[in-house]
C-alpha cells in the first residue's frame, strides 16, 4: 500500500514539481495551500508532511505545532521545505518539531531521499 | 500645488536635507499604492504563468512516461526475436524433411542398379539355357542318325531323339524369349535410373536454393528486426532524455516561488510605508524613524538575498550596488537533519 504525503505549499510550481517526484516514486500525495487548508486534510492515514514556512492563513512553523499538538498525528514526521535558510527559523522549526529542513530552490531527488529516510523510521 | 510633506526624520549627519527631499517624500506618497499595485500585478502574472507552464511540463512528462510504458512493454522486440527463432525453427524443420526425401531418391536409385545387376545374371542365365537346349538338339541329332543305321530295330529310337530334337527347339526358344524380355527390363530400368538422375539433380539444385532463398529471407527479416530494435531502443534513450530535461526545467522554475516571495515583501512594505505616511500627512502621526523603519523591515523577509540587498544597498550614497544574482539548482540542495 502506497503511503501517503501530504504537501503544504502556497506556491503551485513547488506543489506540482514535488507533488510529480513523490508520485514518480510510488507515493500518495495529498496538497494543501497553506497551514490552514492543511489541517482541514489531516484525516486518515499520513506517513509524512512537508511543509513550506512562509504562506498566508497559517504560517509552517504555526502548522507545525498544530501537527504536534494534534492527538493523532504528533508523532507524524514533518519535513520543512522553504526559502529561508536564516538560523533562527531553523532554530524554530527544530524547536517545533520538524525533522528535516531543507532550502529551497531544492533537487527533488534531495526531498525524496529524505522522505525515504523518514518514512522508514 | 501639491502639499509638501516632511515623511522621515533625516537622521544620517551626513545626507545634508535637501528642500528638493520633501518634494520627493511627497512623490512617494502618491506613488507608493500605484507601485504596490504594479509589482502585485507583475507578481501574478508572473505566478499564473510559471504555474501554467509547470502544469505544462507536468502534463508532458507524464505523457511522456506513458509512452515509454508503453513502449517498453508493447515494442515486440522480444515477440519480434521469439518469432524469428521460431521461423527458424520451423523452416529448418522443412528443409530437413526435403532433405530427407531427396535422400530416399538417392536409395531408390542404388536399389535399382542393383536390379539391374541381378537382371544382367539373368539373361547370362537365359544364354546358357539357350546354349545347353543347342548341344542337347545336337545330341538328339546324333542319336537319330545312329538310330538310322542300326535300321527297323532303332525306329523307337529315332522316335525318341526326334522328340528330344522338339524339347532342345523349344527351349532354346523360351531362352531367347527370356533374353529379350530381360533387355526389356534393362532398358526400361535404365531410362528410370536416367529420369531419377534428373529428378535427382533438379530436386538436390532446387533444394539447395530454397535454402539459401530461405536464409536470405531469415537474414533480411533478423536486419529488419534489429533495425527496429536499435530504432526503438534510440526513441526510448531519446524521449528518457527529454523527460529529464522537462523535469529539470520544471525544477529551476521554483525561481517563481522565490521571487514571488521577494514581490510580495516589497507589496507589503510599499503598503505598509503607504498607510504610515497617510497618517503622517493626515497629521496623525510624526515624521516616521527611517532607521528603524529599515530596521523593522529586516524582520519581513525571508530569504537570504533579501537580507543581502538590504545590507548592501541601505548606504544612500555612492553608485548604487548590483543587486544579488539570480539563484539556480545546482546538484545539490541545502538540507539538515534534526
């Protein structure tokens, strides 16, 4: 059974290019625009998230505590995709609860091998 | 007359205020919604197009990778190859059987001779019949003229060696017969011999060639084959090719995604200066702090040539310095573990 991600990305391209990687690679991809339409999709089964940090609504590192705040999915491993490669965002993500993060502009097969990694674990 | 504002505090002791400033402030306020609403409008129209064209790309690698499916698992090269083999094999198969057959021609032909050599001690055996029933009437012959000179006591006698005389006539008769009817054979043997050559020879020569007119098919039918495999092969390699630079292209539009961010930083400054210096005309707030201001805005960006922009150009003074460069994917991407 394939498993399932979920992508949170306000920018289209970013959602289609990642989106069209991990769906090459045998997975299920859910997409969401931004923190808030994300936590409208959490339902079900999801194996991984990977988040972008700066959207409207709902920011990643807001989305990011809600995940870990959330009863079912805290333990879900979440990946953080942006632009910002400053060291007191990272601090943040780290602090939140992410797993990885990684800057964009960013090779998919770098995404895949860390959803790899995570989604073993 | 346009109303002369003061916007910011000057605060730098060495930008001397210029009366031309305040004109320039006033200039700003007017222009700040416009020159919002114009990078908003670049911004997506920007985005709506990288979009599209993402979603364009997307739809060709797919097809793309459909048509390679496709064509690794329908290209019949390996029913093409298993269907070669098997012609091979069958037509192998047929020219053995023809083999074979013209083999038997040649078995049938030694069978014959050897008839014909039986039938040759045959007619020796017709001769000396033929010569036995001559010395037998010469003994008959003999025998009569003896009975003729022993007078009215041989009469009996002379009745005998005349009969023997007939039997002696008809069998060297049989003989000849038998000699003639085993030239006969002969020669009806030997035209079968000849004819069976011929068929022989006319078979072997048309044996001979179907094999090489069956090989030349094999031959061309396995170029053919080839060809189509290598021509096959060489779109797969093609289309592989241009799959992966569809998909790269579609990695370095992730610039999109990048300048959309720097733009709608700069639509929310630019808004947000707007609102500040409507309530400085307004009279509703004093001359705003540039410098902290500036400092404020550091805190709004979110990538790192932001923050290298700014640094660099927020000296007023001097040439105005190069903006920082358009990043690309290279190899590899900046990630870490937590």
């Amino acid at each position: 059974m394939a498993k399932r991600i979920l992508i949170v990305d306000d920018s289209a391209s970013v959602r289609q290019v990642s989106n069209m990687a991990l769906t090459r690679a045998g997975y299920e991809v859910i997409e969401a625009t931004d923190g808030q339409d994300a936590l409208g999709k959490l339902a079900g089964k999801i194996n991984l998230i990977i988040s972008d940090v700066n959207m409207p609504r709902m920011d990643g590192i807001s989305f990011l505590k809600a995940v870990k705040a959330h009863p079912n999915y805290k333990f879900t491993p979440v990946i953080m995709l942006t632009t910002e490669a400053g060291e007191d965002k990272k601090n943040e993500g780290r602090a939140a609860g992410a797993k990885a993060w990684i800057v964009k502009p960013f090779q998919p097969q770098t995404m895949l091998d860390a959803v790899a990694k995570l989604c073993l674990a | 007359m346009q109303k002369v504002v003061r916007l910011f505090k000057r605060v730098s002791v060495d930008v001397p205020v210029r009366p031309e400033v305040n004109v320039a402030d006033a200039v700003c306020v007017q222009a700040l919604p416009i020159w919002s609403k114009q990078i908003e409008t670049a911004r997506l129209q920007t985005e709506e197009a990288i979009v599209a064209l993402s979603a364009r790309f997307a739809g060709i690698v797919n097809r793309l990778d459909l048509a390679l499916d496709a064509s690794q698992h329908h290209s019949g090269d390996a029913d093409l190859a298993q269907a070669l083999e098997a012609g091979r094999r069958e037509l192998a198969r047929v020219m053995e059987s023809l083999t074979e057959i013209h083999q038997s021609r040649s078995t049938l032909a030694t069978q014959i001779r050897s008839l014909a050599a039986h039938s040759s001690e045959l007619a020796k055996m017709a001769s000396e019949v033929e010569q036995i029933a001559f010395q037998t009437n010469m003994l008959a012959l003999n025998a009569a003229i003896e009975a003729a000179h022993v007078g009215e006591a041989g009469r009996g006698f002379a009745v005998v060696a005349h009969e023997v005389r007939n039997l002696a006539t008809a069998s060297r008769e049989t003989g000849k017969g038998i000699t003639e009817k085993i030239a006969l054979v002969n020669e009806s043997l030997a035209k079968i011999i000849d004819t069976n050559e011929t068929v022989s020879v006319r078979e072997g020569k048309a044996l001979h060639d179907s094999e090489n007119r069956i090989q030349n098919v094999l031959g061309q039918f396995g170029d053919m084959s080839a060809s189509l495999s290598r021509s096959s092969e060489d779109l797969r390699r093609e289309s592989g090719v241009i799959k992966d630079e569809i998909a790269e292209s579609m990695v370095q539009l992730q610039f999109q995604d990048r300048v959309g961010q720097i733009m709608s930083q700069v639509v929310g400054s630019m808004r947000d200066l707007d609102q500040r210096a409507s309530a400085v005309v307004r009279g509703e707030q004093p001359a705003l702090d540039a410098e902290a201001y500036m400092t404020q805005m550091i805190n709004t960006y979110t990538t790192d040539e932001q923050r290298r922009n700014h640094q660099s150009g927020i000296s007023h003074t001097g040439p105005v310095n190069e903006p920082t460069g358009t990043l690309k994917v290279q190899g590899g991407s900046d990630i870490e573990y937590f």
